[in-house]
C-alpha cells in the first residue's frame, strides 16, 4: 500500500516537474499558449492541467482564442473556472455567448466565477448568487441576457470596433 502510494506521489511529481520544469530550469524557453492550451486539456493529472490552466490564463489578451477554446472543450471544473476568471479579467465582450450558459453550469465554482466576469463585463451586477437555488438564477440569467441582446446591439463605447 505505501509503495503505491510513493509511486502515485512520484508520478504527480514528475507530471508537474515535466510541465513547468523546463520553463524554470531551462533558462528562456517558455510554454506556448498552445502547448498550455493542450496541457490544460490532456495532461495527465488533475493538478497538471490545473496548473497549466493557471499558466494559460495568466498570458492575458495574447491567450484569449486558446481560453476561449479550452474553456469550450474542458471536462474539468476547475479549468474552466480558471479560464473564465481569466475571461473576465480581460474584459472579453467577445466571450460572453460561452460566459452566459456557465452561470448554469452544474459546479458552483464555475457558476460563481461566471457570475462575476459578466457582471465585472457588463459593469452591472445583476444580484446573481451561484449558491442560490435554481429558480432565483433563472431569473438573474434572464436578466443579464436582456441587457446582453441589448448592448450587442448597440455595445458600450469600450465594446465597439473600430
């Protein structure tokens, strides 16, 4: 039992030092958006593809197509909360079709972490609780997509296009 224990611990440990490993030891060589993007989605551990989403999402607006994608195609809750954190952060009006159906995410985690990046989006909050039952989101999703369809429409100056 305690030797299979010390290789499960062996092997998370060899999976994080071979993710960040070479970034740290290996002078200027840094994972691309892309290499975290496909980490972030395939590595072998939980806590590798944590931390490579953590990586990936600190790479702010340079990395936003590969956060939009792994947000769109990640299985695991705490990645996709990373990636809409990080959403949020870079104000991403563009990101808001993925954003509105994470407030009914079936994680709480997600559901809070979307419930802020739109609300830190639209400049409103909308008194969306992730905690909340089901009946009183529902109604708070309806509300933010209201005034979404509406500033699509006619999107707040630092929204608009040049």
């Amino acid at each position: 039992m305690l030797k299979g224990l010390i290789l499960v611990a062996g092997a998370l440990l060899l999976a994080t030092a071979g993710l960040y490993g070479f970034r740290y030891l290996g002078g200027e060589r840094t994972a691309s958006t892309d290499e975290l993007a496909r980490l972030a989605l395939t590595a072998p551990s939980p806590q590798a593809r944590e931390l490579a989403a953590l990586e990936l999402a600190g790479r702010g607006a340079g990395a936003l197509p590969q956060i939009r994608r792994v947000l769109a195609e990640s299985d695991a809750p705490v990645v996709r909360a990373a990636m809409i954190q990080a959403l949020g952060a870079q104000y991403d009006f563009e990101s808001m079709p993925q954003l509105l159906p994470a407030l009914e995410d079936g994680s709480e985690d997600v559901r809070r972490r979307a419930g802020t990046a739109v609300a830190t989006i639209l400049g409103i909050d909308f008194l969306y609780r992730a905690d909340e039952g089901q009946e009183q989101r529902t109604a708070a999703v309806k509300k933010i997509k209201v005034c979404y369809d509406a500033m699509v429409k006619n999107p707040p100056p630092k929204y608009r296009r040049s």
